[in-house]
C-alpha cells in the first residue's frame, strides 16, 4: 500500500456521474425490510464533481447549482465526508495515516432526486482518494467499504453499464452496452422514497430477464415498478414523461424513485434539440441533454 500526502498544488479531480434506472423490478422485500431489486442502469457524462487537495488541515465545500440545498443541511452528514473517514480509518488499521485533505464538492444534480448524487459523490471521493493518496486497495475491501456507506454506492464506484440485484451489491457489468443520448428532466420537487414503496401494490414483481446484448431493443418491455405510485404522490412525473415523448423519444422513463425522469433519443442532435425546447417551456425546471457513459471490458 503506497500512501502520499497529497500536499501538492494540483487538485485529484473525479467525476461522479448521474446514476440512470433504465429499468427497476422490484422482485421481493427481506425480513429486515430492505426490498429486493432488479435493476438495469446505466451512468452520463454529466453529474457532480469532486475535487480533492492536499491542505494543513481537514475541510470541505460545496459549490454548484444545487449546493444551496445541501448547505442547508448538516454537511458532517455528508457521503463524501463518511467515505473520507471510512477510507482513512482502512488505511489506519495498517499503521498509517493520510494526510488531511481539502474536499471540494461540486454539485451539478439535483439533490434526491433518484439519479444516485449522494451514492455518486460518495463513490467518486473513494476513488479520488485512493488516487490522491496513492492507495493499494483490493476490490473486495473496496466493494465492501462502498456498501457499508449505502446501497446505491457499489454500483456507483463502477460508474458504466451493469445489473444490479438484491439490494444493489449483486453486480454485473455489461460491457458491450452501448452510448445513449438522453435528457434528463426534473420539476425540482422531491418525492417521499419510503411513501412510494408504501403505495407500491406489489412487491413480488417479475425479475429482470437476461437479454444478452438486446437491451435496447427490449427497453419497452421492461419498467420501472417504482413509476406508477410516484406518479401518484407527484403528478409532474406523468407530464415530464408526456413532454419527453412529445419531444420524439424513443423511450421515456422515471428513474429510481423519482422524481428525475429520462428520454432516450435516436441521435445527440434531437436529444439537444428536445432539450432546449424543454428548458424554454419549463425554465424552472432541471433539463440536462447527456450522453451515457459506454460498457467497458474489465
């Protein structure tokens, strides 16, 4: 295990890309109430940023368009901050110490909105760090330490193309899946995620079946179990998904619990040319054209 101190001027810069549910089965619930899930999920090109220096002292920050929101609230509680500390306290049990480090957070996405932000920042700080202090870890101390800090956040250290079952840790990539272009939609209100599963009627739904490199072509066929109560609770969710087909897409979707919805255009120039037309109807609202980030050979 190598260990740096990090001390130079030049920030460790890692992207913690948007975390996207083309489609999520919920296929069962546990005794302890975690609800079991099939999820097939994708990551974009845009999403928060963590930027990572090496200072006297221990501190964080928080810039961007939705900081306001997370300034608000305890920043100790903070992903990025519990991934810090549950890294060094690792990296310590082995008789050494990293130095103290400045953590920038640049936070692009909405905040709860079900597109993974805090799960994403969470990941992206163990990576970053890992570089930053030059650190030797084995990937199942790594995938370990992720779940322990949530369960979106092991799907999230991979950031491309996979399956994840069970509660999230049942991971499988998928590296031929291809580029999407997408725009991401969002009325910048939040929905209850515990009050969905409560709505949900059905919680022994039909697994994810197995589609070998014919994902796209199955995107119909497949759904997201959580859609119809959020629809329920938030009555935007059905109009950003009625704007998105409006808007030529191809498939048209909430991801997660919401209340982020996604379209999947044929081309980047319509998901662009949708998104825009978007922005100016709903100039309150988070639009975002993306491209996803492709599979890739392990």
């Amino acid at each position: 295990m190598g260990l740096s101190d990090g001390k130079g001027a030049v920030d460790t810069v890692e992207a913690a890309p948007a975390k996207i549910n083309l489609a999520l089965h919920v296929t069962g619930q546990r005794e302890d109430g975690y609800h079991l899930l099939d999820m097939l999920v994708t990551f974009t090109e845009a999403g928060d940023v963590v930027r990572i220096r090496g200072a006297a002292e221990d501190s964080f920050s928080i810039s961007g368009r939705f900081a306001s929101e997370l300034l608000q609230s305890d920043a100790s509680n903070n992903l990025v901050l519990k991934a810090r500390d549950l890294l060094r306290g690792h990296v310590q049990k082995s008789g050494l110490t990293p130095a103290p480090v400045a953590l920038r957070l640049e936070k692009n996405l909405p905040v709860a909105s079900g597109i993974g932000g805090g799960s994403a920042d969470a990941a992206a700080a163990l990576r970053g760090l890992i570089r930053h202090w030059q650190l030797e870890i084995g990937d199942k101390t790594l995938n370990d330490m992720a779940l322990i800090l949530g369960a979106d956040v092991p799907m999230c250290l991979a950031s491309q193309p996979l399956i994840a079952k069970g509660i999230g840790e049942e991971i499988t990539l998928l590296p031929q899946f291809p580029k999407l272009s997408l725009v991401l939609v969002n009325p910048l209100k939040g929905v209850s995620t515990p009050h969905i599963f409560r709505l949900l009627k059905d919680k022994q739904n039909a697994p994810l079946e197995d589609q070998g490199q014919s994902w796209l072509s199955m995107m119909d066929a497949l759904r997201n179990d959580l859609q119809p109560p959020a629809v329920k609770l938030l009555p935007e969710i059905g109009d950003m998904l009625a704007m998105l087909h409006s808007q030529g897409a191809d498939v048209a979707r909430m991801s997660g619990s919401g209340a982020t919805c996604f379209g999947i255009f044929s081309d980047w120039e319509k998901a662009e040319a949708a998104a825009a037309s978007l922005r100016e109807q709903k100039p309150g609202w988070y639009v975002q054209e993306t491209r996803t980030i492709a599979g890739r050979a392990s």
